[in-house]
C-alpha cells in the first residue's frame, strides 16, 4: 500500500480476509456453543480453553484430558495456527528478544519480550502498521495495514509465555519471581490501540478473565498506549478497567504536536489531558505521559516547563523515551544534558519523571519504533 501524504490520518482499517476463528475470540458462552456445534460436549471448551490459557499447551498431543478422537476437531476449529515465527532476535544480553511473525495473509507483525530483575514485560501489537502517520516513527510512516483480530492479539502473549515456560528467553527463568509468567503487557508495538478498539478491549479481558477463561493477568500489570483520541479515552473510561492510560504526547504546545502528532489537529493537548484526568479519576490510576526526546525538536527547557505546568497537581508520571532512530531517519535522540535539563524542569513543578530504560538499540527500534520487515 501507498505511504500515507504527510499529516494524513487513517483511522478506518482496509478491508481484507478475516483470520480464521480462534479460541481466543470467543467469550466462554461462544466457545461453548461452537463446541456443541463440532458435535461434542459443552463442558469440552472449559477444557480446551484450560489447556490455551492455564497450560499454555503447544498442542493436541498434550491434551490428555481430551479424548484423542475429539482432539483434531477440536483443534481445526478452534485453534488454528494464526502467526509464524520469521525470526527472534536478541540482544541486551539477551534479556530483550524481538519476535516478527508472519500472519495467515502474509501481512508481519512484530512484539518484544523484555526481562527485568523484578518482572517480564511483553511490548504487543495490535494492528498491521499504523494509520496514526506520526513522522518520527518507523510504524507510522508505514501507514495502515490492517487491525488484527482478538485472537492475534492473545496469541502474541500465548507465544511469549510459552517461551518463558519452555526456558527459550535467554537463560531458563523458571526460578526467578515474577517470571513464570509474563507480569506486565503494554499496548505499544505496531499500531493505535484505541483504533482497534472493540479487539482490544476483548484482548484485555482474554488477558485478565480467570482461568479457565483468560490468562488471569492483573490489569494493573496492563497498560494501553494512545495518541490521543478522545471518544476513544472516554469510551475507555466507562469500561471501568484498571488498566494504566498511556498517553504519547510528545510536545506540550499545539503547535508542535501538530506535526508530531498529526492526530492533534483533531483533538487538541487540552482535550486529550482532560479525557486522561477524566480517565484517571475513574480508573484510580495514574496516567503515563510518553514523551520520545528528539533532538533540537520538542527537548527544549521552555518546553519541559509548559509541560510542568500542564501536569502538576494531576496524577501523572512522565515516561521520557530516549529516540531509538531508524535507519535513514532525521530525527535522533537528545543530547544527555539536554535530557538531563528536561527532567530538572519537571522536577520543579513537582510532577514525577522517569526516564525510561530503552530497549533494543541493536535492532532497529524496539521501543515504540517497531517496523515489520521480512
């Protein structure tokens, strides 16, 4: 597809060729009636659905509470194989490991595995490319591929934790707190998750409904990244989630997000902070602001101030993201003192920074800069 024209918003996704039906689309009365459908009993998804979420089984083999007659069927419509694996690369000592995997149309995706001493964190995607068009990132500049369904979302982390289980995430983890299973999983891979709205929510309930009907993830492990859209924020609120907001601002002044955040010339930084202090009231949680530093850009002093100002007295926490560059691309990251000048400002209006610990510098920008190629 066409590179979108600069400044150009795509937030209607191409229509194409639905992925095959998946266990993980389905909420437990769905699974139940497909079951029956496949001419078997009902209690058999309950089963099924035990051996994907709980068991993290790679297969019919491992069913053994499943009659070997009925597994086959069972597998064919309900668990077909949705993505592939092109190729892991690692690095950070091979505590960050980047995964691009192919889907059943040919269309790459790509997700990032992260370890920490004290948790695993599993950066997703949840669209083919993204139709947000910002110019400093490599997903967006692609433009919109496609959304991707419920399931190719949940299979994401599905093939992460297996991963972790199996020990294939650099050195086997079994033993360290914390990293059994994945504790943390962020909406910001490839795509605007708030465009792909109604999978994605149903992704976070997979994710967090108790077995044997999702994961059982904590949703305070879970964060969901948007650049701003409104209704979207707002819809998110009546969810009533406990889900951390991530808001990607990336400049304080309309002037500038304009152009960094075309999305902004749709809803402005007011209305996109009222919408996530509407949305942190609700939810009781914190709202992330995402600020990529980029040189000589939006790194400014006069700028860390404004934004000091826009966020204290609210609950806050800035994320400031080191700009992993893209080959060929102008923007890079700050300068370290202009760096170190940003977060004395904040700091003076009382509003808690951090400066986030950017992964994947040796493979082409996993942080926030994903951009699928084969």
């Amino acid at each position: 597809m066409p590179k979108p024209l600069p400044g150009e918003l795509t937030f209607a996704a191409p229509r194409g060729a639905k992925p095959p039906r998946h266990l993980a689309d389905l909420t437990a009365t769905e699974r139940r009636e497909v079951v029956a459908e496949l001419g078997e009993k009902p209690f058999r998804a309950d089963q099924l659905s035990r051996q994907y979420f709980s068991r993290l089984s790679a297969g019919p083999d491992e069913w053994t509470d499943i009659p070997a007659a009925s597994r086959a069927k069972l597998a064919e419509g309900l668990l077909p194989e949705l993505m592939t694996v092109v190729r892991n690369v690692s690095c950070d000592d091979d505590s960050t490991r980047k995964t691009l995997w192919k889907l059943f149309d040919g269309v790459l995706v790509e997700s990032v595995l992260m370890r920490y001493p004290d948790r695993v964190t599993m950066c997703i995607s949840s669209q083919a490319g993204c139709g947000m068009n910002c110019p400093f990132c490599a997903t967006g500049q692609a433009g919109l591929t496609r959304n991707l369904s419920t399931a190719e979302i949940v299979e994401q982390i599905a093939a992460g934790m297996r991963s972790i289980k199996a020990g294939e995430f650099g050195a086997d983890a079994s033993g360290e707190a914390g990293a059994v299973r994945l504790s943390n999983v962020v909406f910001m891979g490839m795509g605007e998750p708030l465009a792909n709205y109604k999978r994605v929510i149903a992704a976070i309930r997979r994710l967090t409904d108790p077995a044997p009907g999702g994961f059982g993830l904590s949703q305070r492990g879970i964060t969901v990244s948007t650049v701003g859209l409104v209704p979207a924020i707002n819809r998110l609120a009546d969810e009533e989630l406990s889900v951390r907001l991530a808001v990607s601002l990336h400049a304080p002044d309309d002037e500038l997000r304009d152009t960094l955040v075309p999305v902004n010339t749709r809803w402005r930084v007011a209305e996109v902070l009222d919408a996530a202090w509407d949305y942190a009231e609700r939810s009781g949680r914190r709202i992330s602001i995402e600020y990529a530093l980029i040189k000589d850009i939006n790194d400014q002093a006069w700028r860390a101030d404004l934004l000091g100002r826009l966020l204290k007295n609210h609950r806050a926490h800035v994320n400031l993201i080191p700009l992993n560059p893209t080959p060929g691309s102008k923007w890079t990251a700050s300068r370290p003192e202009d760096e170190r000048e940003f977060v004395r400002q904040l700091k003076l209006h009382g509003v808690p920074v951090t400066v986030r610990d950017t992964r994947g510098q040796e493979i082409d920008g996993a942080c926030g800069q994903l951009a699928a190629a084969g």
